[in-house]
C-alpha cells in the first residue's frame, strides 16, 4: 500500500469539492499523463489571464463588474495554480525521500 505522503493531488476535485488523490506509484500510466496535460493548460490559462489582468488594470476606462469578473477569474486561476503547485511539492517531496 501507498503511503498517504506519496499519494498525487490531482488537478481537478471529486464530489462536493474533495480533493481527488493517485497513488504516484505510476507516473507514466494514463491518469497520471491526463493530470500532467491538465495541469499544463491550468499554467498557461494563468499566465494568459495574468497578462490580460494586467492591461485590464491598466485601462482606466474598465468598469467594476469587469473588474469583478477578473477577481473571480483570477481566483479561479490562483486556486489551480496553488493546487499544482502542492501536488508537485509532494511529488518534490516523495522523490527526495527515496534517494539514497
């Protein structure tokens, strides 16, 4: 059995909100590939609203409901930034504690 610590957060969430886990034991198999992708678009689709957020805030003539609508987009992206984020410092974590 897997121990808790070498368990992948994965990119996405089950019902009700809960965190979903994969045993990081096959990294190379499908579900593990799916949330490498996954967690690639995530990066990009932050970095895109990271410069959109930035000539947004910069135009003086946005009003706020846009300016609502780029914090809620910018919370969104920063919630799957930090989900990456954790997972691979697990992965980081789990990959120093084997080595010799």
């Amino acid at each position: 059995m897997t121990a808790p610590n070498e368990l992948r957060l994965l990119p996405w969430s089950g019902p009700e909100g809960k965190p979903c886990y994969l045993n990081a034991d096959d990294r190379g198999g499908y579900i593990s590939r799916l949330a490498d992708n996954i967690e690639a678009v995530q990066l990009g689709t932050a970095a895109e609203l990271l410069e959109h957020a930035s000539d947004t805030i910069d135009n003086r003539d946005q009003g706020p409901e846009d300016l609502r609508r780029l914090a809620r987009e910018l919370t969104g992206a920063l919630r799957d930034v930090l989900r990456v984020a954790t997972s691979r410092g697990h992965l980081l974590a789990v990959s120093d504690s084997h080595r010799p």
